[in-house]
C-alpha cells in the first residue's frame, strides 16, 4: 500500500494529526489586531447605502450613475483627478521602460516597494539609471522598500546589489520589512524560501516625483519580459505625496539597511519585529497607519466636496492582516456583494485561492454576471518547482474546480464563467477586477494592485491597491482594451478544470496549507 493510499484509507486516524499541525502552524500567523475598525466601515448592504448615500457619507459622486458606489466615500480617502492624467500600461517591456526612462531623469523622488529587487541585467540597468541620476542630481531623494526575507535571500540579492548606492549618498534609504510573525526557533531554523511563506511585503507601487504607477509586477526580469501583469500610471502630485508618506510610515516599521549591510532600527521606532512583543509591534504599527489614513480621508473629503470638474476618483486601500489591518477584504467585499443586477464584473488573479469569504460573497451576494479569469497551469510561475511547490499550481486547479462544483450545487454556474491565460513562453500574473454598471458597455469601476484576492492576500502579506471610478471615456476604453488584451490569451476552463487530473498528496495536503499560497 502506497503512502497516499495509507492516507486516505486511514484519513480518520489521520485527521487529529492534521488538526495539531494546523494548530501548530496557527502560533505562527496568530492574529493581534487592537478592537476596533481600521476606517469607519460602509454598509454590510452596499446598495441600500447608495439609496441613502447623502445620509451615511457627506460626499457622493455627481452623478446619478456612480449612485451606489457611494459608500466608497466612507472607507478610504478619496483623490479626484481628471483621467486624462492616467495611462494603462499593457506590456511588460513597456513598464520597464517606462520605469527607466522615469527614473533617470527624476528631479525629487524616487520610491520603490516591491517585494524585491531582481539580480540580471534589466534589473542593472534600472539601477545603473537611478545610480547616475544620483550623481547628476544631489538633490534627488532615493527609497526603496522591500521583503527582508526575500531581499536577502541567496549570496547575492537585492540587498547587495543595492549596496553601492547607499554606501555612496545619504540621499539613498533601503528598507527591509520584516513581517513579527518570523522570530524565535522558526526564524532560525526555517531555510530560505520556507521563511518567506509566514508573511511579506507584497506591495507593488512606484513613485517618481509625481508620477505613480500601481502595479501587481515584481521589479524583476520576466515581470518586464514576459509576464503578464498590470500597470496603471497616474500623474497627480496630491496622490504622490500621500503615497509617498505612506510608504514612509511603513519604512518606520521596516529595518533599515545602513553602510555596512547591518539591517537596524529607524529611528522613530524602538521594537525588533522578531524580538518585541507581537501585539505591541503590530498594534504601533497598525495605529501609526490608521491615524495617517483617518487624517487624510478627513482631508480629502473637503477637497472631494469642492471639486466640480473631476471625472475619475481614486481610493487607495491597503491590506496588512498580520497587523490587524483588514481593508482593502471589506472594500472588495462590498464591492463583490454590492454588484447590481444586469452589471457585469470580470475578476482576475494570478493565483485562484479565493477567500472563502469571496466564494460566497460571489456565489450568494454578487448579481452581475462574471467572468473570472486564472492562469492556467502552463502558464502558472510554479509550474515545474522543485519540492511541494511543485504541486501548487495542481492546487490552484482543485481549489478552482471546487468552485465551479459549488456554483453548480447553488445554480450560480449560468452566471459565472472562468477562464484560463495561457500563453507559449509566457507566465500570468494580472489581478484585479472590471466592474461595469448596469447599461454601461465599458468599465466604471477597476481595482488594481498587488492582492491576488486569496488567503495570503488577507491574512498574511503587506498589500496595496487602488479602486479607480471613472466617467472618462477615453480611460474607460483603455481599461477595456487592457481585458481584452488579457482574454485574447484565455479559453474557457470548466471543463478542463473537471477533467484535469490532481494529484492524490495535493488533495490530501491541499486543505492544510492553503493559506500559505
């Protein structure tokens, strides 16, 4: 008898064992979040507050269209600009590009937070930009914020290929967050790579002067080759500086790299996230973040009552669930649950591991009809893995058909479909989602950033995205056409989800680890 078959005949002996080692890996992501809401909440019944919009927000949107979109007022800050200023990127060589030729000629700033740095020659070459940027110009202000556990990983990494640079200016800052979960006989004992499945900095944004793009895509080679992601960059100087400010916030809870490599303390902060308290270090943390959003939605609310000629608004929503900061979930709860009848959505991620909350909010809330679209395992970045990862995209396909089997048990299947990205030679990366309003033949709503909308996403990792509402026609198409570059590449994939075989040790573990992935 097989090891697997051992498994499933005696899966009762075997299930208090699952039990203790789920406990087991529960101490590790162990929860601390103060009581209390992050931002005042919006109504659990999205649309019941947009027909009372006026009475639970003192800004609503002009038009009688964007009506129950309301309740966005109430959660995140709100930046009206003109959408004009906002230019979809749909390749990845063009956002490296991009990216350089922004970089080398920066006056002010420069801030990168990406999950890490990668280590060949495009990646030197944004370097080299930035590098001889900061000799020309002394006055330009570098910071760069990534994940200390993948950062540092292998001999040469991010870390030290970013060396010369901070050796050479004060003007240069790296920041390395390191999530408090990874500490005691874990972090000493855990290898790399296993390290990195507790928690990281997930957030993909890029700030040069007054430019930001918003990305889901890693600084590294086949993120500006041939993976597919999304890229929305937005010139405004009001949300440069919010997010510029943001990402500082966060570099006070981040290890700062100084001259000699050694990873310290910033300054306004006195607690390692490995050695303190986790309570105290997530409770600061999350504090010194809900007082900077809760002032500047206070902010922005008057600026958004003021403004008469803007036809495109910007929510940032952020996600830090190991810090008791859950956002960005009840934002896209409320937008899942809130969807009108006759609308339509299409929802992306590169990983499906939907929350369970999502599935349902879908299955059972959500009236539009919906397109979801996954990679398909030829196209996933784990495919071919070495060890378990191997199996992850087998789980993404068992996770995804058991879906499909629940939209059927509800008799929801005649509403959702899902696709799948496959592309010789390419990975897929792109999430995020494209709501369009009853009668609307283009996209009013989109979220794009970094979450992938699954358990890591929620629970786990430091995540970043905006929700843009517009009326400009010409950003409207350009949001279309991103979709629809995406589909071209995609087929339908309910019935190969329910033929695809999986196998027996990913069924078995599948359940277990599911928030590691």
């Amino acid at each position: 008898m097989s090891v697997i078959d051992f498994i499933f005949s005696w899966q009762i002996i075997l299930q208090p064992l699952f039990k203790m080692i789920r406990r087991l890996f529960s101490t590790l992501i162990t929860d601390y979040p103060p009581v209390g809401e992050f931002l005042p909440a919006a109504s659990t019944n999205p649309s019941q507050s947009a027909q009372n919009g006026s009475a639970n927000s003192a800004t609503t949107f002009r038009s009688p269209h964007l009506e129950s979109l309301n309740w966005l007022h109430t959660i995140s800050p709100c930046f009206p600009v003109s959408g004009d200023r906002i230019e979809v990127i749909y390749e990845p060589s063009a956002f490296y590009n991009t990216l350089v030729s922004k970089c080398a000629v920066a006056k002010r700033r420069i801030m990168l937070a990406s999950l890490y740095l990668g280590i060949g020659s495009k990646e030197s070459q944004l370097v080299n930009a930035i590098h001889d940027n900061m000799k020309q110009n002394l006055q330009l202000k570098v910071d760069v914020l990534l994940d200390f556990t993948r950062g540092t990983r292998g001999e040469k990494n991010s870390q030290t290929t970013l060396m010369p640079l901070l050796r050479e200016s004060d003007n240069f800052r790296l920041s390395l967050y390191h999530t408090p979960v990874l500490r005691g006989l874990t972090k000493k004992l855990a290898p790399p790579r296993w390290n990195e499945l507790l928690g990281i900095q997930h957030m993909k944004l890029y700030l040069v002067d007054d430019t930001v793009i918003i990305s889901g895509a890693n600084l590294s080679n086949d993120y500006f080759t041939n993976r597919q992601d999304r890229y929305v960059m937005i010139e405004d100087s009001k949300l440069a500086d919010f997010y510029a400010e943001f990402l500082n916030k966060v570099q006070e809870f981040s290890l700062n790299v100084n001259r000699n490599g050694e990873a310290c303390l910033h300054d306004s902060w006195n607690m390692l996230p490995y050695k303190s308290a986790q309570a105290d270090f997530a409770g600061e943390a999350r504090e010194r973040i809900r007082n900077y959003f809760k002032g500047v939605l206070e902010r922005q609310r008057s600026v958004c009552e003021e403004d008469k000629v803007s036809d495109t608004w910007i929510f940032p929503l952020i996600e830090m669930g190991q810090l008791g900061i859950h956002h960005d979930s009840l934002a896209t709860k409320n937008l899942l649950s809130g969807c009108l009848k006759d609308s339509k959505l299409k929802l992306a991620t590169g990983y499906f591991n939907l929350t369970e909350t999502y599935m349902d909010t879908l299955t059972k809330d959500c009236q539009a009809e919906c397109s979801i679209l996954m990679a398909h395992p030829n196209a996933n970045g784990f495919l071919g893995a070495k060890g378990p990862a191997g199996g992850i995209p087998a789980a993404y396909s068992l996770i995804a058909r058991k879906f499909y089997e629940k939209l059927k048990q509800s008799g929801q299947d005649h509403r959702v479909s899902l696709f799948e990205y496959e592309r010789p030679g390419w990975t897929y990366h792109a999430k995020g989602l494209w709501y369009y309003l009853p009668g609307s033949t283009l996209p009013n709503v989109t979220l794009i950033g970094s979450s992938n909308f699954g358990e890591r996403s929620v629970n786990r990792d430091l995540e970043a995205q905006i929700c843009v509402v517009t009326t400009n026609g010409g950003l409207q198409r350009k949001l279309q056409s991103e979709f629809e570059n995406i589909l071209q590449h995609s087929t339908t994939a309910e019935a190969e989800l329910t033929a695809r075989p999986v196998p027996r040790w990913v069924r078995a573990v599948v359940g277990l680890f599911r928030n590691f992935f």
